[in-house]
C-alpha cells in the first residue's frame, strides 16, 4: 500500500513538508550510496503527487543532483562556481548556496505536483 493510499483510506491529505523531507533524505541516501536506485524510486516515488508519477526518475535524478550541489556549496566541496560562475558580489558563496537552494526547492516542487 503506498503512502496515498494510506492517506486516502483515512481521508486525510499528505503533508507537503513530510513528503519534502523524504525526498530530500531518500534522494541524500541514493547519491551517497546507502540505498540503491530501485529502493530510492520506491521510497520517493510513494511521496510523489500522482500528476508527476509520468515521468517521475528523470525529476528525481534532477532534484538529488541539485541537492547534492546545494550541500555540497553549503559544506565547501563544491565551488560556488559551479552553480554560477557569473555570481557577483562580495559574498559570492553564500549567493550561490541561496541560489542552489532555490533550484532544489524548485525541483522538489515539480516532484510534489507543483509548478517550477
């Protein structure tokens, strides 16, 4: 039984901000190796609205990858460069971590059945 159908059979709705945090935490999982794909694609897409199942892994990749990068500016791994290399100002960082933010929240919507 998926987590919709959990939900329907109790009329009660799913929760926008749980299902983002078992996006985030499914799609962290995947890239770092802890879960494979095929238990990542059951996991998230359980969460998913049911306009976006269609094309569903695509978005998916899409948003770990964005989360990745997200992090991966938060943490120094990753050059802000790298989500912009046009970034100006005197904190060009923390510009970046916001915009990639942006971009995973996007993302995470498209997922959710929203609009990017």
């Amino acid at each position: 039984m998926t987590v919709q159908e959990i939900a329907d059979a109790i009329h009660a709705p799913i929760d926008p901000a749980c299902a983002a945090v078992v996006l985030e935490n499914t799609a962290v999982a995947w890239k770092s190796g802890e879960i494979d794909q095929d238990t990542a694609a059951t996991i998230a897409h359980a969460w998913v609205h049911d306009d976006s199942r269609a094309g569903f892994w695509p978005l998916f990749e899409e948003y770990a990858a964005l989360v990745e990068l997200r992090d991966g500016v938060n943490d120094g791994r990753v050059d802000w460069r790298e989500v912009d290399p046009e970034i100006t100002g005197w904190d060009p960082s923390t510009t970046a971590y916001e915009v990639a933010c942006q971009m995973a929240g996007d993302a995470a919507r498209a997922l959710l059945g929203g609009q990017r």
